[in-house]
C-alpha cells in the first residue's frame, strides 16, 4: 500500500520541478543523502557536525525530514507539492528515481536532492477543503499526510488505495520551529481566505471594479472600461485626475484561480501605445511562458493571486466599506520567525 506524503519546495525553484518531474531537498553539506548509512542516529550526528548553528532542538527535525527522503519515500507513494511559486497544488506519485545533483539552475546547489515524481494533476488551492490545505501547511520540509490522503488522491489516482501512516514517535518541534509554524500557517489561512472570497463573491465585472478601486487606494486614479468592446483592458489608471498625463497602465482582470498563459498576456501588450503600461491581474498564477514575457518587457507587470492578496493587506484599512464588510479581517499577532 503507497503512502502519500507532502513537500514544501521554496518559490525560488520556480517551475522547474513541476517541468523537469522531480522534488528537491537542501542541506548540501551533507552531500550524497542516498549514499548514508540508513540510520537516523547517522543522519543527527551528521547534521549536527555539518551545521553548528542549528539549534540542538532543529537536529532531530531536520536529521528526520533528510532520513525520510532518503529512505521512507517509496516509488508509487502519493506526491502533494502545494506550490508557492504559483499557488498550485501539484499531485503525483513517486518514480523510485533518486539522485544527487547540486550542478546546472542557480537553485540547485542549495537543494541538491532529488527523486523523480510522475506528475498527475495541477490543482488550484481552492480545489481542496481548508482542513486539506491545513493539513499540507505544515512547517517541515517533508511530512506524511495522514488525515486527507483521499481526497488528494481523488484528483490524480482514482482507484489507487493508500495507506494510513503508523504512527511514530517523531521528533517534538521547538518552540522556534513551532512558533514558525503557527505564522505560517496563519499567513496561508488568511491568503487562502481571501482569494476564495473574492473569487466567490465577485463576477468578473465586480473583480474589475474591485481591482480599480484597489488602484485608487494605491494612489491612482482609474476607471472600469465598459463590459464589451474593451479590447482586452478592463481598467484605465493613472496618475492624474484627468488622465491626461502619463503613464497610462492598462490593466486586464481575471477572476480565476488557474493559470494565465502567454497568448492572453501577449494581448494585452497588444493594446499600448506610447507612454502606456500593461498590468495584469490575477487570482491564480501565470505560465512560464508569461513569466518570460513579463522578465523581457520592462512595460509589464503580471500580478499573481499572492501579490493581490499581501497589496490588500497593505492598503486593507483604505478598502471601502463594503469591500472590508466581504473581507473580514482583524490584526493579530503572531511570531516572528526573523526575529526570533
């Protein structure tokens, strides 16, 4: 019976794994993680001896998490990689494939362990009830799902039965590394919330209105253009009342938690003139492709489910009321993984 288990990969990674059909590990001072000795006692001592720093209480959790993806991932075992990089929920299950690598992408040298994974199924967050996407929060690197491996297997291996984990005694979390985990998980609770408040709140054309209004608040003037015969932009801002001045951004909406491609971003890039800007604005994330665009064209900014979500936390107190009554939101506080 496959496990199912889940991996939290930096956004610094990119799209790479998704494309290239693997996960990644760090800790590179210990090189070849597959060709230890498979003994949890070898992995703390080495941890310990290969980064002095860590704090005697991160020993036990990190020698864990390395053991674990070194041993204890098995070809066949469920995959959920909940992304950062695009906000997408990749699911898939394990080849048996293991490597070590540190050469090639800049990123690699940081997270030079691999195993191969055979992509199924791309999800947006929404897709998933918020105790799963509770679940796959966790703070550390590689963790078993045990509570909702059904429902993340419906959507890649129907038909496919996977194991509940027995339980083991695994290593307590610090207080450090539990306070980490209570700002985390707080943070993509509430980013989570939010997208899927707008996303089931609005219509497009309330999206529109909502992201012009959130433009005003920023400090610019800007108008919804009318529900047909746009041409692709939803929104005019600028930085004058008249409009008269530039630049001028011409911003497209879309009130979708999937992903936006390169076609739709190359149409709006149709529409500028001289002294016009391209904003597009999204509640899911964008291909590679559109990435590219966006890196060589210094007049486009692709703003991402995640960018719109920490922009409303910026400007929340500036939001209507009527918005704030749709977003309900207190401040809190909660631990500060930097500074502590």
């Amino acid at each position: 019976m496959a496990e199912a288990w889940g991996i939290h990969i930096p956004a610094a990674v990119g799209s790479d794994p998704v494309e290239g059909g693997f996960i990644s590990l760090g800790w590179p001072a210990l090189g070849n993680i597959f060709a230890l000795t498979p003994d949890r006692h070898v992995f703390k001592r080495l941890v310990a001896q290969s980064y002095p720093e860590k704090k005697p209480g991160a020993i036990p959790v990190d020698a864990g998490t390395l053991f674990k993806f070194a041993f204890e991932v098995k070809a066949d075992d469920l995959i959920v990689y909940p992304s950062k990089h695009d906000r997408m929920v990749h699911i898939g299950r394990a080849t048996g494939k293991k490597w070590h690598d540190g050469t090639g992408a800049s990123w690699r040298a940081d997270y030079p362990n691999h195993q191969g994974v055979e992509w199924l199924a791309h999800e947006p967050r929404d897709a998933f009830s918020q105790s799963a996407l509770y679940e796959i929060g966790s703070f550390i690197t590689l963790f078993r799902i045990r509570e909702h491996t059904a429902e993340f297997a419906a959507k890649a291996t129907p038909g496919l039965s996977y194991s509940t984990p027995i339980e083991t005694a695994e290593a307590p979390l610090s207080d450090d590394l539990t306070a980490q985990q209570a700002s985390q998980v707080a943070e993509e609770t509430t980013a989570d919330f939010i997208v899927r408040r707008l996303h089931g709140s609005l219509s497009g054309y309330d999206f529109e209105h909502f992201t012009a209004h959130l433009l005003e608040c920023m400090g610019y003037s800007a108008r919804v253009s009318e529900k047909s015969g746009d041409g692709g932009v939803d929104v005019i801002a600028h930085t004058d009342q008249l409009g008269f001045q530039p630049p001028i951004i011409k911003v497209q909406c879309k009130r979708q938690t999937g992903q936006v491609g390169e076609p739709e971003v190359s149409q709006l890039l149709g529409t500028l003139g001289e002294g016009e800007y391209a904003l597009f604005v999204t509640l899911g994330s964008y291909s590679r492709q559109a990435r590219i665009r966006e890196r060589n064209n210094p007049r486009l900014r692709l703003l991402d489910g995640e960018d719109l979500v920490q922009t409303i936390l910026v400007h929340y107190d500036r939001l209507a009321p009527r918005y704030r009554v749709m977003l309900p939101l207190k401040r809190i506080y909660v631990p500060d993984p930097v500074s502590g």
